[in-house]
C-alpha cells in the first residue's frame, strides 16, 4: 500500500514536470513569435501581408506533440492574438482550438509525422487562415458592400501564398521546440 502511494505520487510529479515544461517551452516560443508577428515582421512583409507565425506553431505542437497540445496552445494563441490585434469579441480562441485539436487528431491517425505531412496540414491551414479572415471580414462590413474578387486577389491569395511561404522556414523551429520537450522529458 505504502509502495502505491509513492508510485503515485512520483508518478504525478512527473507529469506535473512535463506540463510545466510544455508551458514553459510553448508558452516562451508563443510569446517570441506573437512579438515578431506584431512587431519586426509588418516593417518586412511580403505583399503586405505578415505570415501568421503563431497559427504555424499550433500546427507543429498538434503534429508532434498531439491533440491535447495542440488545442492548448491554439488557445493561448488565439487570446495572444487577440490581444495584441484583436478589437471587441473575438473567436480567434476557438477557431484557434480546434485546428489544434483537429490537426493534432488527424496527424495522429492520418498521416506521418514528417516534413511532407507537415506541408499538407500546412497548405490547409493556410486556407483556412484566408477564410477565417473572409468570415471576420464579413461579420465586420456585414452592412456595407464590398468586391469578393478585390477581396481574394488583394487580401485572401497573398495571405495564402505568405502563409504557406512562412510554412517551410518554420519547420525547423517547430522541430526543435517538439527536441526542447523531448530531450527533457527522457531525463
């Protein structure tokens, strides 16, 4: 009996430590890339659209570190970016949420955990950032009229292309932030 409870005990210490450290880890690279994003990157755009670098990660923590992190940390994003961007009520959390969630569900049954999979889930993820910011679009103009092709060729395909562009230098990073977990977790 002794025996169990401290089984039990070092036990959920030791997923206490790894939680901790996921926070740390994702959280620290969250922070970093939100600043980049809102800061350095605008000034160096390409068609005057900044690459959404936290959306990236939330697709990297949700292919290698699975749905549960991937959720949590497209939580974290979706208020990070809220508030650094947002104005009013935004959905950016829950959208955020789900795609975690979802890709890291999907990638855990779907496909591979290597670069090729990675550009698959990245080359619809970055369609679906275009038609998240069409649906906020709408939702904000929904009394004035606008052109759906001015639309698509000024804002939604550059922001596709720039995303997607954005996808491939950060594989690396995510890759390593998935090593900076891994390596502590086997200590």
């Amino acid at each position: 009996m002794q025996n169990e409870t401290s089984t039990h005990l070092a036990h959920a210490g030791g997923n206490f430590s790894r939680i901790r450290r996921r926070v740390i880890v994702y959280g620290g690279t969250l922070t970093v890339l939100a600043l980049l994003q809102t800061t350095l990157l605008p000034a160096f755009a390409l068609l005057d659209i900044t690459p959404d670098l936290c959306l990236l990660l939330v697709l990297g923590a949700a292919m290698f570190d699975g749905a549960e992190s991937g959720g949590a940390v497209g939580i974290a994003a979706g208020f990070l970016e809220s508030a650094l961007g947002g104005i009013g009520i935004s959905l950016l959390p829950l959208l955020f949420f789900a795609i975690g969630y979802g890709t890291g569900y999907l990638a855990g049954r779907a496909l591979a955990r290597t670069f090729p999979s990675y550009l698959i889930f990245a080359a619809v993820l970055c369609f679906l950032r275009p038609a998240i910011t069409l649906a906020a679009l709408s939702l904000r103009a929904h009394t004035a009229s606008f052109d759906l092709t001015v639309i698509f060729r000024n804002t939604l395909v550059p922001e596709f292309l720039v995303n997607l562009i954005a996808s491939v230098p950060m594989y690396p990073l995510i890759r390593q932030v998935d090593r900076w977990i891994r390596i502590k977790s086997e200590r």
